[in-house]
C-alpha cells in the first residue's frame, strides 16, 4: 500500500440510510481485507461501525424517496451535509466513496472534487430508472461509478463515465445459513402454523405512510384464517417505537417484531407483504411470493411516474421486465386490495410456484458472486495510484480487469 506522508491512505465512506449503510459496512470489510492499514472514516450507522469504519456522523435516517418532505427531513440533510464537510476539511481523506442517498450525495460530491478529492459513487443516482437527465450531473463530479445494475454501468460508460459493473452485494449477502426452525422459536414464533411477513419500509415516511394499509391487510387475513402467523422484520431498531404503535392499533395478534439476526426467519415465510424497495430483491433472492405496495405525496407520485423510464416500481420486476410480484400503488394501496392479493398467493399453489419458477431468473440478472470484492478492488486501484481519466475505458465484471 502506499503511504502519503508516511501515512496509510484514508478513505470516507458515506450512507444516508439503512441500505447504504449496510452496503458500506460489506464494502469497508472488503477494503480491510485487502489492506487492513487503511483508515476508514465517514458517516453511515451500526453496520458501518462493524465493518471497521470510524463513524463520525449517524446519517442512516436522511434519505427520503424524491426531496425531502418534511422541515424535519431538511434539517436532517442539512445537518449531515455541513458534518460531513467538516469531516473532509478535518481528515482531508485521499479518496471518498458515496453510497446511493442521491440528494445528499450529489451535494457533497461537489465540494468533494473542488478539494480535488476523488469521488466513487456507490449505487449511483439511477439514470436507468429515473432517466439520462441526471447525466450531466454526475459525470463531471464522478471519478469512478460502481453500479449495481447492468443496465446503469452501460448507460453511464456511454456517457464517458469511468463505470464498473461489479453487481449487486445480495448476491453474496442473502444465504440462508441458520436453522429456519430454531430461528422462528427464538423470536416467539410457531414453526407449525403458515407465516406471512410484513415489511413496511425503512423510511419513517414509509412507516407512516404504509403501516396502516399493511396492518390492516394483515387483520383481514388473520380474519380468514387465524392459523396464521405475522413477523415484521425491524429495518432498524430506531422504527420500532413506531411500528409498536401501529401494531397496537390495527387490533393484529400473533405478531412478532424482531431485529433480523439473518435471513432464516423470514425464509419460512409463505408470502411478504413489503414496501417497494431494495427489501424486495432479498425476498425475490429468497424465491418467497411477494405483494409490493407504495405510496407518497400525490405530487411526488405524478412527476415520478413522468420521469421514470421503466414499466414497474418493484425493483425486482423491473429487473425481470416482467410482473412477477403484483404491485399496488397510491390509492390501490388499501387493506382490501392488499389482503386479497396476499390470500391469492398463499391458497393458489400453481400461481406460487409460476412465481417462484420466474424469481429463479433474478441471481444471473444480478450478476456473479464477489460483489464486494470486485467493488473494493476498484476504489483501492484510484488509491494505489495517479488515476487518469479515460471516457473510452469501462470495466465489467466480466472484464478480469478487477
């Protein structure tokens, strides 16, 4: 490794929710694998901190789907944005990698290159999803776009971007290692009656806006059959208090909310009620039929559906191209709705396994295993030496290069 100033290199990380900072965790832990001199530095949450990374600054409640809605959600922004500039001024870090949480990101990216810091977008602002307009603002504050997604890696190299392919990180991260059977009784949970997991969102607005239609989904069909069981599975630990609230009011018994420890409790479910979100490529990786439901401001949702250059919301569809996970969004969003669709899944078995037969598909659509290595390879080559641009050259993962 090569030192500056007698000093190994240090590298700023930064998630702005709870995704991103799982990713960042996986991804410092590939950096120390390589290098366990470096230094780590950034703003993220509990799993950064296990992957090794100093976090000076808790930012895994910031990012919002479109800008943020509330006075609250700005001062949050705004509060991890003027720390993370302090953090830069104060260890003056040899390269930082930003991961997704686009509006937070976008802003310090263009500090961070007036520093002539290099910038690594970590799951980049979607130009395939949201459309190429976002172009002209990533390119000239990119030194280097990690995608997750096939698609993104060849729009951005098209546009002269140094982009790399390297997958995306639930390849390696959704393994069922645990006994199923000893996870459910942990939690409280009968192993013999048939679940159903529900997965409001990792966004308060998500938790607020969500909860009440899945809940109440969730009491029609315990209505139906009350065999059945429900686990909700905390995002983070800080939504709790919510969720306990909204639990309370819906009237729902036979429900567990625990901290997921790994995926073997929610393998067992027969169907997951979930919010759109990257929570629907692990069930999708998992083989489980899924019932995807959002809403948001009517505003957001109008001027989203303009912009959006893909048919579907589910990130699992859009992968596939195809409606394998029904979807409901804005006003379809209601407890009937909701609670129909999940009983069609669970009593129509040749629809289960149509559905299961279609998500066997997702693995190769989101590449080869090695995600995190092949990603931390590509930030420690601009570390290791002078980086020259090129806007003709792009890695894949099937380059070798990395």
């Amino acid at each position: 490794m090569r030192e500056r100033n007698g000093k190994p290199p240090t590298i700023c990380l930064i998630a702005g929710d709870v995704s991103g900072d799982q990713n960042g965790g996986r991804l410092a832990r590939a950096l120390l694998d390589l290098d366990p001199a470096i230094r780590l530095v950034g703003a993220g949450g509990p799993a950064m901190e296990r992957g090794g990374v100093d976090v000076a600054i808790s930012s895994t409640g910031v990012s919002t789907i479109g800008p943020p809605d509330t006075l609250n959600a700005m001062r949050s922004v705004i509060r991890v944005w003027r720390g993370a500039r302090s953090l830069f001024s104060d260890v003056r870090p040899d390269l930082a990698v930003l991961i997704d949480a686009e509006t937070l990101n976008l802003m310090l990216a263009r500090g961070l290159r007036a520093r002539g810091i290099p910038v690594v977008f970590f799951f980049p602002p979607q130009v395939w999803l949201w459309g190429r307009w976002r172009l002209p603002l990533v390119l000239p504050l990119a030194t280097r776009v990690l995608s997750a997604f096939r698609e993104e890696a060849e729009i951005y190299q098209a546009a002269g971007a140094d982009s790399l392919w390297v997958g995306h990180p639930l390849r390696d991260a959704v393994r069922v290692n645990d006994d199923p059977v000893a996870a459910l009784r942990r939690v409280g949970l009968d192993p013999t009656r048939p679940l159903v997991a529900l997965m409001p969102g990792s966004r308060e607005q998500e938790i607020r806006d969500l909860c009440g239609p899945i809940l109440g989904a969730a009491r029609l069909l315990q209505q139906r059959n009350p065999a059945l069981q429900f686990a909700i599975p905390l995002a983070t630990e800080e939504l709790r208090a919510d969720v306990e609230s909204a639990a309370r009011q819906s009237g729902l018994h036979s429900t567990v909310i625990y901290n997921p420890e790994s995926y073997a409790v929610l393998s067992r479910a027969m169907v997951v009620l979930q919010c759109s979100g990257t929570a629907t490529v692990e069930v999708g990786l998992l083989g489980i039929p899924s019932v995807i439901a959002y809403r948001c401001r009517p505003l957001y949702y109008s001027v989203g559906r303009r912009l959006m250059r893909v048919k579907f919301i589910g990130m699992v569809n859009i992968l596939l191209d195809e409606a394998v996970q029904p979807e409901f969004f804005q006003k379809d969003v209601d407890p009937q709705h909701l609670a129909d669709e999940v009983w069609s899944l669970l009593t129509n078995e040749t629809r289960r396994r149509h559905i299961q037969s279609r998500l066997s598909r997702l693995p190769e659509v989101l590449g080869p295993t090695g995600v995190m290595k092949r990603a931390a390879h590509a930030v420690m080559e601009l570390v290791e030496r002078p980086y020259e641009r090129s806007s003709s050259h792009a890695l894949s993962v099937g380059s070798g290069a990395v």
